[in-house]
C-alpha cells in the first residue's frame, strides 16, 4: 500500500502526517531540525514490515502550521497525531531534534514501550566543557565560528531565497509569502531552539527516563566539518557523558554521520526493529 499523506486540522495548528500503514506496534518517527517528514522515506517502509509506522512534519516545517516553538505545545501536535491515527502506545524513533522530543514524550508518557534517540542528545553548538581534550585557544577559536557560521544560517531565514536556488531546495522545505520563497523553519524557531537548555544539553533527560531507550551515536564528521578537531571532541564528550546511565539504556554506535537516516536507513531499520522487539518481550 503507497503511504498516505493527510493533514490534521482539528489542532490548534495544522499538522501535515504521512501513514506508511503497516501491521504490529505503533511507532511515530520524528525528524530533525530543518527536516521534514520525507527525510523518513527510504526508513520508514522497512520499518513498516513489523510496524504500524506514521511520520509527521514538525511545527513551522514541512507543510504544518507555524506556532511558537514550545516543547509542551509540540508534545501536543504528537499527541494529535497519535490520537488521530489510533496510535496504541506508540514507540517513539526521533532524529537529532525529534530524539530530544523522543525524550521529552518518555517523561511526558511514562507508559510509552521504548524510545529510539539517534544522534539527538546534544546540540554541537553547547559547553566548553563538553569539548574535553581540545586545547583552550584552538576550541575558543572553533567555537566562534561555529556561532558565525550559526548566525549566518539563521540570517538566511528571513530573506527570500531567489528563484534559481529555490529550485535546488526539497519543495516541502519552503514556503511562500508575499511572491517569495523562504525557507522553513523560521529565524524565530531557530533562536528558540538553539538557546533551549534542552536542546543544547539533553542527556540530563536521557538520566531519568525510565522506558527502554535505544541511543544511536554517528561515528563521523558531518559534511563540511571533516577532519576537525572539534567534532572528535564533541563525540569523547558525548561519550564521557553517556558512561553511567540507567540500565534501562542502550548505546551504540553507528558507521556514519549525523546524516545517518539518509546514509543507513537500512542498518538503522534492523536496529530499531531488533531494538523494539526485545523491549517488547523483555
């Protein structure tokens, strides 16, 4: 059966879903910042093999309505997805910003049967501290460009993108006011995410969570930041910080980068699957 792409307009936003059907336990995959639901497509039907498997665009991307970005309101844009499509108990598998969201749904529903995180406990962008090994100077230095690299991007947001770099975008990535074409989600969305303590820092989350929680670190530099220093600092943060967590928590590794739904959807598929069917019967 092809996925089924609906929109929910009895919310107080409009919130634009896709059902990939499938039979067994319900599972609500999230995508990440500045994604959309079709950031799923190659994952979401090997999931579908053992689960009832719906995607959704969060708030201010994709095709759903823009709203305040509020983690208690987006918690209740999932839950009108989940109450929408019947969802039982969903399991719920969120990338980078949606693993942060995966979370916050665990502490939120304590009766949730598991969690996937993949990459989403912290944002690059964070603590010095977390950066251990690097030296003071070398990590001051790359920590600044970062931020002007960060706040170009946000500047971005506001301005029209012109027609011929419009076409190099996904379309479900812009909207459109005015005749122009603009890129989702907005500067204001991104400012309030990126100063969030949450979305800055979410292991302290991951600590208290008490459903199965499955963690998919990347093992590699995102594209356009290979072979520096301050990604293999953050990864031995990550890591340092992850040592001591519930037993309830599964960490692992994954031969990729923070792009791995995109590079291995497959291995990711098999993860989840094994991962969702041992907290079931365990």
């Amino acid at each position: 059966m092809s996925p089924q792409d609906i929109t929910i307009t009895d919310h107080i936003i409009p919130l634009a879903a896709r059902d990939h059907s499938g039979d067994g336990p319900a599972v609500l995959l999230l995508h990440g910042l500045g994604g959309t639901l079709e950031a799923w497509d190659a994952l979401a039907p090997l999931l579908a093999r053992e689960h009832r498997v719906v995607v959704m665009d969060l708030r201010g991307h994709g095709l759903s309505g823009d709203g305040p970005w509020e983690w208690d309101a987006v918690l209740g844009d999932l839950e009108a997805v989940v109450k929408h499509f019947h969802l039982d108990r969903p399991a719920i598998v969120g990338h980078s910003l949606g693993g942060m969201l995966a979370l916050m749904w665990a502490l939120r529903h304590p009766d949730c049967p598991a969690i996937v995180n993949l990459d989403g406990l912290r944002s690059v962008e964070n603590d010095p501290g977390n950066y251990p090994g690097m030296a003071t100077e070398a990590l001051k230095a790359a920590l600044d460009q970062l931020k002007a690299t960060f706040d170009a991007q946000a500047a971005m947001m506001d301005r029209p993108i012109p027609a011929e770099q419009a076409a190099l975008f996904p379309q479900r990535s812009l909207t459109t006011r005015d005749g122009h074409s603009y890129l989702r989600p907005s500067s204001e969305t991104l400012a309030a995410l990126r100063y969030a303590p949450e979305f800055r820092d979410a292991i302290p989350l991951l600590r208290v969570v008490t459903c199965p929680a499955l963690v998919v670190l990347a093992d590699r530099d995102p594209a356009g930041m290979d072979g520096g220093e301050l990604m293999a600092a953050f990864r031995r943060g990550v890591r340092r910080d992850l040592l001591d967590l519930p037993g309830t928590v599964e960490v692992t590794e994954l031969a990729a980068s923070h792009n791995m739904v995109a590079e291995q959807p497959s291995e990711l598929a098999d993860l989840i699957i094994r991962f969702l069917t041992g907290s079931a019967e365990g």
